[in-house]
C-alpha cells in the first residue's frame, strides 16, 4: 500500500527585530568613535532591518546631516570633544522637536547625565553595556518609554527622593500656619505653583508616581484607572511641561517644588 507523505518545513522563528517591528524609520549616531559609532549602527539595523542608519563623528557634520535628510532618532556620544555633545542635542531639541535624543557614553559620569538631559535627551545609555541589554532598552522608544540604563535611572530617583525630603523637612521647619480645609473648587482647580496652573490634581497626582519611579500599570492599578487612562495623563503632563519624557518631565516638576 503506497503512502503520500507530505512534509510541511517547519516555520522559521521569527527574529527580534520582526517581532517588534522597527522602532524608528531614520536613524543618526553622532560619535567621534568609530568604534562606538560602529557598533551602535550595527545594533540599531539589526532592530530595524531595511531602515537608514547614518553616522556623523562631528557636531557639523551631524548638522549639515540633520538638514539634508529626515530623521526620526539621533544618538549621542557625550564624549565629543568641546561638549559638542550637549550642542547637538540642544540643536535637536530647538530645531527638530519630533526628533527623539539618546545619549551616551561609556561610563556613568553624573555631569554628563546631567549635561543630556538639561539639553533634551529623553534617554542614557552605557555602551559598556552588551548588545542584547542596549538593543532592549532601545526598543522601549516604540512603547513611549525612555531608554535609561538601570544603574542611572536608580541614581536619578534616589537624588530626587533626597530633594524631595530634604524640602518637607524645610517645610517642616518654618512652621507655617495649619491649612485651611479646601472647598471642592479649590481641590480641583490645577495647581497655581506651575506657570499658568497647568496641571490639574489628577495629573500631579500620576506625576508624583512616576517620580518614583512607578509604571503606568502600576500607577494604574493604585488609582483603580485604566492604563490607557494613565498613559493619556502622562502625555497630557509631558505636553503642559514641555518635555518629552518621565526623566524629563520629574526634572521639570523639581525645579517648581511640585513632588513635596
């Protein structure tokens, strides 16, 4: 008795890079190293496959670069040399709002943290980190979120929990008058120690949160909302603030006294 047998190839498994689809359609690595630069090219064509990905070592080069094509994601090197690094990122965020800005380097220099995120970085990352922990966080921008290593995300909310005490003992200390119980009106009108009062107690509520350092799911889930509901608050605070990310947008909320 003959037999068909009929062979089916197995299904190749998907990659990464297919799973996620691309996270970006024009990329620019602005790094002076061309081994660094190198290899975060490599990284980013491996999680976008087909996508442009283009390499700039100067602060002019990344400009005249910036001009002649779009783009929609531009990574940093701090390490260019005059801080030509922070000048990038500045000249990003003023001329190309839409523009995503990562920096980097290769090690954990607080001043540079600093320097990328006062100049509009949404995102750090350590290139002494491996492939597979880069291409990860970088994968978070498809999802709104902010590429930060772990190591300076954890450095950031402890020194904003530090602020964030030191003020209530202040506070403490000049003994000011008790509050007077507010009326409903008074409960929801949005908070007058932001310029023009743009946050409404909801929205500083979801702030305060995220300053230390809860998910939206998390947020969500303490607030009896919907995490859509949340992540529609935290745009709404990125938008009133002006920024474009949580590390942003807790940084913006310290220099108006509003995480007390």
């Amino acid at each position: 008795m003959e037999m068909n047998i009929h062979y089916t190839a197995p299904r190749p498994v998907p990659t990464v890079a297919q799973l996620y689809g691309g996270v970006f359609h024009a990329a620019l690595v602005v790094a002076e190293d061309a081994v660094c630069a190198d290899r975060m090219r490599r990284i980013l064509c491996d999680l976008a496959p087909h996508r442009r990905v283009v390499v700039a070592s100067t602060r002019t080069e990344a400009f005249n670069l910036l001009a002649a094509l779009p783009y929609d994601l531009v990574l940093v090197d701090m390490r260019l040399p005059g801080n030509d690094g922070a000048a990038v990122l500045h000249h990003v965020r003023q001329t190309y709002p839409r523009i995503e800005s990562i920096a980097m380097s290769a090690a954990d220099d607080q001043q540079l943290v600093n320097a990328a995120i006062a100049a509009g970085a949404i995102g750090y990352l350590l290139t002494e980190t491996d492939d597979a922990e880069l291409a990860y966080l970088l994968r978070s921008i498809e999802r709104g979120g902010s590429p930060m290593d772990s190591r300076i995300a954890r450095r950031i909310l402890g020194s904003i929990a530090a602020s964030a005490k030191a003020r209530t003992i202040d506070t403490i200390r000049v003994q000011s008058p008790a509050p007077q119980p507010q009326t409903r009106e008074q409960k929801d009108a949005p908070d007058s120690r932001l310029p023009q009062g743009l946050l409404s107690p909801r929205e500083l509520k979801v702030l305060r949160l995220i300053a230390q350092g809860w998910s939206n799911r998390q947020i969500a889930e303490a607030v009896y909302l919907s995490v859509n509901t949340i992540e529609f608050h935290a745009k709404s605070i990125y938008r009133k603030l002006s920024v474009k990310s949580r590390t942003q947008a807790v940084h913006e909320a310290m220099q108006h006294g509003l995480l007390n």
